[in-house]
C-alpha cells in the first residue's frame, strides 16, 4: 500500500501557508497538533516543506485551520506568486525578486 504525498514544491507551499494560518490564530504548534490529531513533531516538519507531506497529514492540518487541500497547495489568492517589488506575501511567502 503506497501513501499519496504532496510534491515537494507543494509541500513547501502547503508549510508556509499552514506556519501564517497557524500564527495569524496565535496557536502554537502544539495547538495545531492538539486539533488536527497529530503529533507537534509532524506539525513541525509539515511546516518546514522540507520533503514530501503524506496527502492525509495535509487534510488533516487544512481541517483543523478551517480550510482544504487546494488553499494550502493551490495557487496564492493574494499575490499569484508575484508580489509587488520589494514586498513578501504574507500567505504564501513569495518574494519578488531583488
């Protein structure tokens, strides 16, 4: 049996975007494990895309931020990935280039 994962340019996404959903909420990470049923380690790495997410662990983070799957991974409704010169998204961590 083979678990579906994110791939690591969306797990990169899907961490920022669940680090300021996360903190815009002013949970901790063990809040957010409390919540979604997960351990605060997992939390931790989720946040940090630093390899491929487990699809369900991602689920199971969007659930319990209030939102899905395609607002973590999909693309950002606040700057398309482009923001304004000089700036960084706040919700998908973008930076436009120097």
């Amino acid at each position: 049996m083979t678990t579906e994962k994110l791939a690591s340019a969306e797990s990169q996404i899907a961490g920022r975007r669940i680090r300021v959903m996360r903190e815009a909420r002013d949970w901790t990470q063990q809040d957010l494990a409390w919540k979604a049923e997960l351990s605060q380690a997992m939390v931790s790495v989720a946040e940090r895309g630093t390899g491929p997410l487990p699809v369900r662990v991602a689920a199971e983070l969007a659930a319990a931020l209030g939102t899905d799957l395609e607002t973590l991974t999909g693309p950002c409704g606040r700057c398309s990935g482009s923001p304004a010169a000089g700036f960084k998204c706040m919700l998908c961590g973008a930076e436009a280039p120097a």
